[in-house]
C-alpha cells in the first residue's frame, strides 16, 4: 500500500532538492557586497518618500471586496450562461434560470444592505457628529465655529456687534 506512494514521495524528494539546490548555487554564484542604495527599497527609478509602511483608509478594501464579490459572480454565472441552451433543450433550463435568479438575488440583497449601511459612502459620517452627515472639512476656506464651542477672541467681539450689544 505505501510504495504506491512512493512516486510521490520520490518527486516531493526531488522538488525539495530542486529548490534548495537553486538556492545554495545562487548564494554561492552571486556577489554579497552589500550598500546603503542596494537595499533601498525601489519605487520604479524614483527616490522612495516616507514610510514603506502606512495604512490605507479601510473604504479602500470595502469597494474592493464588493467588486470581487461581483467578480467571482460573473465566473459563476459565466459557465451556466455557456450551458443554457444545452439545459433547455433536455427541459431542466427553467430550473437553471430559477437558480441563477436566486443566486443574484442573494447577492443583490447583500449588495442593498451594505449600500443601506452606507459603507459604499466614501465620505461617511461619524456616528455621534453634531455637524451632520457630510464630516469634511475644506482646507480652502474657513469652517464657522459649531454652536456649543466658543468663538475666537477676534471673532467675538464682532458677533457682539453683530447683535447689537458694545463690544468689551
């Protein structure tokens, strides 16, 4: 029984090999002389700014999950649509084209839930944001203070005047 699986063993024995082997003969083949651009990191010619390491904004990987989710759909569907014919002919097309309606139907009320949530806004507001659903702020023009939060000593004196009082 186990020397029926012993080709196996045999090419697993010789890939291991293989790529310890390549690897031994190009540390021995290749020049070790090691320098400060050598092992900078390489941005395609240009000199590398900041940090290799940062964070990309999470709405980054929601557009792309939901567009591999519509991907791996359309791979999905692709054969059964190849097919189609073929089923109508021996009668069970009508129960392909019920399957595929529910399986997009599925992915549909996925789709509407994750656009009620709003995860498909890419400005989203923060939960608990008193300046409302558009939480942005422009840096070419100046925002007005909120409600609850003081007014800058300059601007101060204006709303004074502003409501008829004398400014102090």
């Amino acid at each position: 029984m186990l020397m029926a699986y012993a080709s196996v063993a045999a090419f697993f024995l010789v890939a291991i090999g293989f790529v310890l082997g390549s690897l031994l003969f190009g540390k021995l083949l290749r020049p070790n002389n090691m320098y400060a651009e050598k092992v900078e990191t390489y941005e395609c010619g240009e000199e590398p700014v900041g940090p290799a390491w940062f964070n990309f904004n999470p709405r980054f990987y929601i557009i792309a999950l939901v567009y591999i989710i519509f991907d791996v759909e359309i791979a999905f569907i692709y054969p059964v649509a190849a097919v189609f014919k073929r089923w109508v002919d021996q009668g069970s097309g009508l129960f392909a084209l019920i399957e595929i309606f529910l399986f997009v139907a599925i992915l549909m009320l996925g789709f509407v839930y994750v656009w009620a949530k709003g995860d498909l806004n890419w400005i989203r507001a923060i939960k608990g944001d008193p300046r409302g659903a558009q939480n942005v702020s422009s840096r070419s023009r100046a925002r007005a203070p909120s409600a609850g939060a003081a007014a800058p000593a300059g601007l101060a004196g204006q709303a004074a005047v502003a409501d008829g009082g004398a400014e102090s």
